[in-house]
C-alpha cells in the first residue's frame, strides 16, 4: 500500500511538471501519514509543510512541530489567527459553522500562495471516510491538487500510520479538524469512525449492514447531501 501511494505521488509531481509538494501539518494522523508518504515521494528538500494555527489548540501545534521534528522536513509557521479575527470584523454576523469554515478557506489561500511561489502542488490529507459523507470544507480542505489517502478508509490510515512509524499520540488523538475548542470528528459528526468505515465498506461493496437502520440511513443521507462537495461547480449547458 505505502509503496503503490508513493508512487503515485512521484508520478503526480513528474506528469504536472511541479517541483515539489506543499501541505498543511495539522498535529493529527491523516497529515502526519501524508507527510511521511510525500517525504518518500519527493525527498525532504522538495516538500514544505505548513503549521497554520488559527485560534487553534495550543496542543496541535506541539504536535504537528513533533512530526515535522521526527520526519525531519522543512516546515513554516504561517499564524492565521489575527488575518481570520480581522476578517470577521468586516463581515456581517453569522452562525458558527459560517464562522468556522473560513479557516480551511484561509489555510487553502496559504497553501496556494506558497504553491504558486515555489512551483509545488498542494497535497490534500482527506481520507475516504471523510470524502464520502462530505466531512471536510468545500473550498477549504478539499482545495487541493492531489489527495494521495482518498481511497483508504480511516481505519486503514491508522494501520498504515503504525506502518509508517508515526508518534504512538499522534496515531491515538481523537481525530479534530479544530473548527473550534473541544470540537471532535466524531461528536461532530454523531457516529464513530469504526462504526462510519463498517457502514461505508458494506454500503461500498453491497454487502449486508450489521449497523442500527438509523446509523445506516444517517450514512446514506450523509452522503447524498454532500454529492455536491465530490463534484465541479454545475455548468449550465446550452
């Protein structure tokens, strides 16, 4: 698995004409395994990984500069908290989640702009899980040129991550996308990832649901509200 994602990196880069691979670092294991995968792909030299706190836990920040530590690649603090406070000054008041999706918006802009300026693509870190019930921001961390772990359920992540040699707290952390303080991927979302990998596999490969009908029919509503988020922008064909 980690030698047909590595590449498949290799040729992503060579087939662009890119020089190298530019992604965020966000203390959790899908970028801490994307991370380790490019630093294969691509080599130290050629992969620059970004801490972008945004009123973030101080904790993620310890822990994404703990794998950039031990992977040994280049890395950059770009602190968006004072951009993201300013910017909703200026905007009319809006509810929390209008709020909360402008910063993966404003760590998209990042990216691209470091992608841009040193001739690199961005490398997302969404994993299958995610993809299918539309578990990440549309323009935000789904802003990106490759998505090398789309295929693999978080279940397999955290497999490949053990293979990888990632930091044991790392591989443990309740998985977050730090929209806000004590936000979780699972309280969130309300269904464990175990059981969201189980119900997508038998929803994927048509085989029989052991879940409640309620979890299973949350899935399927999950993932038909989000088809939008897995397409381009509609075109009106004339």
């Amino acid at each position: 698995m980690k030698n047909r994602i590595v590449s498949w990196i290799k040729k992503q880069i060579k087939d662009s004409g890119a020089k190298g691979i530019v992604m965020g670092l966000s203390g959790g294991i899908d970028s801490a395994v994307i991370a380790a995968l490019c630093k294969e792909a691509v080599s130290r030299n050629n992969l620059l990984v970004l801490f972008m706190p945004c009123n973030s836990h101080a904790q993620d920040l310890k822990d994404a500069r703990l794998v950039a530590r031990k992977l040994k690649v280049r890395s950059k603090l770009v602190d968006l908290s004072s951009v993201y406070n300013d910017f909703l000054k200026i905007l009319p008041q809006a509810g929390g989640l209008a709020r909360s999706n402008l910063k993966p918006r404003l760590r998209m802009s990042t990216l691209y702009y470091f992608a841009n300026k040193l001739n690199y693509l961005v490398c997302g870190t969404g994993n299958k899980s995610e993809l299918l019930v539309g578990y990440f921001t549309k323009y935000g961390d789904g802003g990106v040129d490759i998505l090398p772990i789309a295929d693999l359920f978080k279940r397999q992540v955290r497999k490949l991550a053990q293979e990888l040699k990632i930091p044991e707290n790392i591989i443990i952390k309740p998985p977050t996308a730090g929209l806000w303080q004590g936000q979780t991927d699972e309280g969130e979302m309300g269904i464990t990832y175990n059981e969201l990998d189980d119900i997508l596999d038998r929803l994927c490969n048509h085989r029989k649901q052991v879940s409640s009908s309620s979890k299973v029919n949350k899935v399927k509503r999950m993932f038909k509200n989000s088809e939008h988020k897995r397409k381009g922008a509609e075109i009106c064909r004339l």
